[in-house]
C-alpha cells in the first residue's frame, strides 16, 4: 500500500527523488 506523497514522489525526475532520499537519509541518522 502506498501514499500518495510516495506516489508522487515516484513522479519525480530522478535528480529530485535522490534529493529526497537523501534528505529522508539525513533524518533517519539523526533518530
């Protein structure tokens, strides 16, 4: 099951979903 912000997400040019992996990396390491 996805949500739509994954959905949307998944509609990005590749340079922005890496953006955002990265970032989504950065908060994962800071928990």
């Amino acid at each position: 099951m996805e949500t739509p912000r994954e959905e949307k997400l998944r509609r990005m040019p590749y340079s922005e979903l890496k953006k955002h992996a990265k970032e989504r990396g950065i908060k994962q390491n800071l928990k």
